[in-house]
C-alpha cells in the first residue's frame, strides 16, 4: 500500500482529556481516527503521536490526505475518487 486509505471524507471532531495521543496514519484502524495497531498488517505507515496539554475539541483529520496531520486542513475537499 502507498498511499493511505481515506478512512472518511470529513475531519473527525473530537473531545479530548490531556494526553498523549496516537492519530492513525494508514487509515486501516477500526478506532479512527486513532490507531488500533493495524499499521504493522500495512507495513509503511507509522501512526502520529500528539500531546494534547488540556482538554479540548479537535478537528483530526479523516482522509489520511492532511499536510498538517493529525490536524485537518482541509485536504478532503480535494479528494475526487
């Protein structure tokens, strides 16, 4: 697999606690949009750790697209297939 699967077409919002987190990068995660350890079946993707320092709402990206990642910036609105 080169390329991520897009997982969903629109940014996951979520409420996070402070914490350490990990975004899923592969797609394949059935926890999206965090990682459930499926990258090790994938092989070329490692998943993103961030540090949420107090609780807040998020937007993560769900197309797997995101040059900001885990953040949305808003790369699935250039997704055509």
């Amino acid at each position: 697999m080169a390329e991520p699967l897009v997982a969903q077409r629109s940014p996951c919002v979520v409420e996070l606690a402070a914490g350490d987190y990990w975004w899923c990068r592969c797609g394949q995660s059935r926890r999206q949009p965090f990682c459930d350890g499926s990258h090790k079946v994938a092989g070329e993707f490692t998943p993103v750790r961030f540090s949420v320092s107090e609780p807040q709402k998020l937007w993560l990206c769900g197309c797997k697209q995101s040059t900001n990642a885990p953040f949305c910036d808003g790369s699935h609105k250039k997704i055509t297939s």
